[in-house]
C-alpha cells in the first residue's frame, strides 16, 4: 500500500499501525521504537518510491545506457554505489533516468556536462533533505522517550506536504535562475570584466574555543544564529552567500560598494549581537573562475588570506578595494601596516569603517565632562567585548599601534597609487553602477514574466 492511500490519516492512528500498513517488517519498527525514533522509520517510508526491483545492469538495460553511464548518474547525485546484484531501483528510478537521457539525446548535450550538473543538483538537494531531518532528530531528542507527541506525528506531517515540496523547488529555482541571468547580463553590461566582482570572507571569532565550553544543543543555536545574520544580511544588502564554511562564510557581491556595505554591516550586526562573538571580514575584487556554483582563483584566495590577518570586530581590504573606495564619503579607509600573505606574498592593506554620525548635544559641556564620558564609553566598550569572549585579542587595527596609521618606510618607497589611476578605477565603477540601475526595469519584467507562467 502506498502512503497516499492513508491519506489523510485519522486522529487516532498510531505511527506502528500506519507502518505495518504499509509493510515494513515488525522488527523494524520494535527497534526503531526503542530509541525512540521511530519518526525516522516512518519518513524514510513516507518519501521512498514504493517497490525497489532492479539491480543497476538492469536498470542500464531498461534505459537502453551502458552500465557506466547510469553507474555515473547515480553516483553524481551522491549515492553510495550498490552491489552489482542488489535490487535497490523502483520502476520511478528508471523512469526518471530515460526522461533524462532523451532530454540529453535531444539537446545533443555532453555526458560529462550532464553529470557535472547531476552533481550539483545531487549536492543542493542532499543538503535540503539532511537540514530537514536534522530539525526532526532535534525535536525527538527533546521528547522524553515513550511520550506521546501532541501534534501529528512529523512524518506524517512531512507527507502531508510532500506534494507541495516540489512547487516550492521549481518555484525557487526559477526565481534564482532569472536572478542569475539578469546579473550575468549586467556584468556583461559593465564592461569592467564579466568575471571581475568582489570576494568576501567573514569568519566567527573564538568559534573552535566555543565548541569546547558549549553543549552540542548550544552550539548548534550558535551556528543557526550565526548563518540566520550572514544569510540575511547579504541578501538584504544585493550580495549572494557563496557557502558556509565551518565558523565562517564566503560571500559576493557585483558592486564594490555593495561589498562593503556588507562587511561592515556584517561586523556591526554580529558585534552588537550578545549571543555571538565578533567577526572578521577579509574583502579582495578582481576576476574569478566560476564553477558549478562556486568562486575559484586567486582574488578568492586572497580574501581567504586577508580575512586571516584582521582583528575580531574589523574589515580588511586590499589596494583595488582602497582605490574604488577612497573618495567615497560613506567610509573611513586607514592604512594598516603591510602582511606578508601566505602563498600570495607582502600585500598592502586598508581598514574600512563606516563614518559616524556626528551627535549633536543639546548643550556644550565641559572638557572636563567629555573627558569622562569619553573613558566611560570605552571602558563600557571593552566590557562588552570581554564578555563576548574575545579572549584577549586585539580588537580592531587601531588599538595596535604597530599595525595602523602611517606607512613604513618599504611601503613609502612602493607608493605608486596615482589619482590618475584612482579616477579611473572610480569611473569605471560608476558607470557599472549606473548600467546595473538602468537594468532594474528588466529585472522587474523577468520577475513578471515568471509570475505569469506561474
């Protein structure tokens, strides 16, 4: 019986009747009962094709593809490999695999092509299903074990909206499809180079010290709230999160003021953030090599390198970054002290703050009284930051004398930053600008567009 003859399920059905219902052995869900997960057991019911029956040559066969081609497709897509003779394929594997195969045979597309975005497709949806299951494990662990749950059951839940899951990826795929092509168009637009935009690292403070004092549930509230501030602040300010990678996120963004809008909001927002500790943010622009979603060469490794030399709580930038930003009144561009950057070699580098706003008092104090405001603010500062956990660290470039204002004497004699240079570095930038707002209009009529075929 198929979990869709079941539905809806009355009030009183337990999830062991509906999963003998539905075939699975008794021990199976005696055991899967005893560590109270039988939840588990029954989503992984709920979501199979029903009738596993071929082996992978029979599937080949059915499909009419060597053994390798659909040994490929199905390893792309992040399974392990099965034993030659297991029968773990159902009618709907085989018949997803020729619908694929007559597309490629259609569009005369390459089987290494189709395997490359096998994989990423295999990758984004292993990703979304672990996340999924991962909220379930979380709620069983928090349920006393042999306690009845007040709602429905979560599998059973999970089924009921099973058929609403794939509106929701078409949907959402097709928005980001259109988002993708309308900025690709613009960087084409730009003519300061299609590949050339801005890479940003911003890495959590303290992340490896923390997961040594905090239990696995407080952790994991860490990293939620963590991702929760880096996900919503990028795409709040037109940037796009690259990955997550541990303590740390790797975002983009077309615009180099767009960029920086971004890393310093992001060293706000998480400074001012009790739960968590500071960030640094490491920013580089220049070409890139993009891949199956993804960013490679050397202006990623280079914000890789940077983000590595800041102090908590600060945003770093190299020499192109100084140059399209210099004259822009939004931000306080200081020189630090050059880093030698591992693998890249001795890199000039600027600390990038918003300007403050300037607080108008109501009535002139004495320097006296500004003295003593001006020491309780930073001793106020400092314990806030103690209690972060900063571990002692240095906050930001400017309370190490030896790494701001002023230049050494090597960086006086490889000055060579021309306002000639610095103009056209900024004329070339607004004119990106203004093209990627003469492009809104077309933004707006792709998105109608996908509204009405919706």
């Amino acid at each position: 019986m198929d979990v869709d003859d079941l539905l809806p399920l009355p009030d009183d059905i337990g999830l062991d009747a509906v999963l003998r219902t539905l075939g699975v052995a008794e021990d199976e869900i005696v055991a899967a009962a005893a560590v109270n997960r039988l939840e588990l057991l029954a989503m992984e019911q709920v979501v199979l094709p029903p009738g596993p029956r071929y082996d992978e040559a029979e599937v080949a066969e059915q499909v009419g593809v060597p053994i390798e081609v659909s040994r490929g497709f199905w390893r792309a897509l992040g399974f392990p490999q099965p034993d030659s003779h297991d029968k773990v394929f159902s009618d709907e594997d085989v018949t997803m695999m020729r619908e694929v195969v007559a597309v490629l045979e259609a569009d005369d597309l390459s089987t290494e092509l189709s395997i490359e975005m096998t994989r990423v497709i295999g990758s984004a949806m292993s990703r979304i299903a672990l996340a999924q299951v991962d909220v379930l494990d979380a709620e069983l662990r928090k349920r006393v074990p042999g306690a009845e749950a007040e709602d429905a059951p979560p599998a059973m839940r999970t089924a009921q909206f099973l058929p609403l899951m794939p509106r929701v990826f078409e949907y959402v795929w097709r928005r980001h499809l259109a988002a993708g092509a309308r900025a690709r168009l613009s960087l084409a637009q730009a003519e300061v180079g299609e590949d050339e935009v801005v890479v940003g690292f911003a890495d959590l403070v303290g992340y490896t010290a923390l997961s040594q004092q905090l239990s696995d549930e407080e952790l994991a509230g860490v990293v939620q709230r963590f991702e929760a501030i880096a996900y919503d602040t990028v795409s709040a300010l037109a940037g796009r999160v690259v990955k997550l990678i541990g303590d740390g996120v790797m975002f983009t963004a077309d615009d180099v003021d767009d960029a920086a809008s971004i890393a310093v909001e992001l060293a706000e927002r998480y400074r001012d953030d009790e739960a968590l500790s500071d960030v640094r943010v490491g920013l580089a622009v220049g070409p890139v090599l993009r891949r199956d979603g993804d960013l490679y060469g050397p202006t990623v490794n280079r914000a890789s390198r940077i983000v590595n030399v800041a102090y908590p709580g600060s945003v770093l930038v190299e020499e192109s970054m100084f140059e399209a930003l210099t004259e822009d009144e939004s931000y306080v561009l200081k020189k630090v002290r050059s880093h030698n950057l591992k693998d890249i070699g001795r890199t000039r580098l600027w600390s990038l703050k918003r300007v403050e706003p300037v607080e108008l008092v109501e009535s002139p104090g004495t320097a006296d009284d500004d003295g003593v405001n001006g020491k309780r603010a930073k001793k106020d500062k400092g314990a806030k930051r103690a209690a972060k956990g900063t571990d002692g660290e240095i906050e930001s470039p400017e309370e190490a004398p030896d790494a701001v204002a002023g230049d050494d004497d090597e960086d006086d004699d490889r000055e060579r930053t021309t306002a000639e240079k610095r103009e056209a570095r900024r004329a070339l930038m607004a004119e990106r600008r203004e093209r990627r707002r003469s492009s809104k209009r077309g933004e707006q009529d792709v998105a109608d567009d996908v509204r009405r075929e919706e």
